[in-house]
C-alpha cells in the first residue's frame, strides 16, 4: 500500500484540495476494474476513490469519453456485428390521396391525410 500512497501523493490537487484526476489516469483506474477478478470496490479502494466515482468514469468509458489503455488480463466480450436485414421495397406510390386498409373483403378508404395512430386503430379493429 506504500507504493500506492507514494504514487497518489504525486496527483494534482485543485483550489479546493480534491485530486484532480487527469483523464489517462481515470482510464487506468476504469481499465483495472475490467481485469479477471477485480471489483470496482478494490479498485476504488487501491486508489482511496469511492466506488461510485469508479462507476462514474466506467460510464464516461463506456460513452467514448474515456479511452482505455490494454492491460494484462484485462477481459473484454466478443462483439458480433449482424448483417442488417433486407429492406422491403416501398409500394409504388399513387396520384390518388386515399389510403385503403384491406382485411379479407372489407376494404376501408382513408384520407391520406389521415393520423397514423387512427390508421392503426382501424386496423387493429379490422383484425378482431
């Protein structure tokens, strides 16, 4: 714990006596809490931080604000990237201004100005 106390003697301190924690150093910080078997509470205990600053700067990381050196051990998920699905084709638009909602021979002409959250309802009604 010496070699820590030594070490957090050499962080800036701001006005008003607080650490002023440079950001390669809170990515460090949120980097060790990412190795096997390390908590978030160790951590912030090994740097005399309380666990939510820790949680604060892990958000920070996980927003882009903060970017995180590669530390022995440190464990990361796979990401896989999935191929977008096929976009349908759009129906070919019409001159007319009405819309037709159809469920098996009942055909309902709309305005085509007619409110989406209305075109839902009717549809919705259509399929009871």
């Amino acid at each position: 714990m010496g070699a820590t106390s030594e070490f957090l003697a050499r962080v800036p301190r701001r006005s008003d006596g607080k650490r002023d924690w440079p950001p390669e150093l809170k990515a460090r910080i949120v980097a060790e809490t990412l190795i096997e078997g390390e908590t978030v509470n160790a951590v912030a205990k090994r740097y005399e931080l309380i666990p939510s600053t820790v949680s604060d700067w892990r958000r920070m990381a996980r927003q882009g604000k903060l970017v995180l050196p590669n530390l022995e051990g440190m464990d990361f998920v796979p990401v896989e990237i999935e191929t977008p699905a096929p976009v349908a084709e759009p129906f070919p638009t019409t001159s007319s201004r009405t819309i037709d909602v159809i469920k098996g021979n009942v055909t309902v002409r709309l305005d085509a100005t007619t409110p989406a959250t209305r075109i839902a309802e009717i549809a919705r009604a259509l399929s009871t």
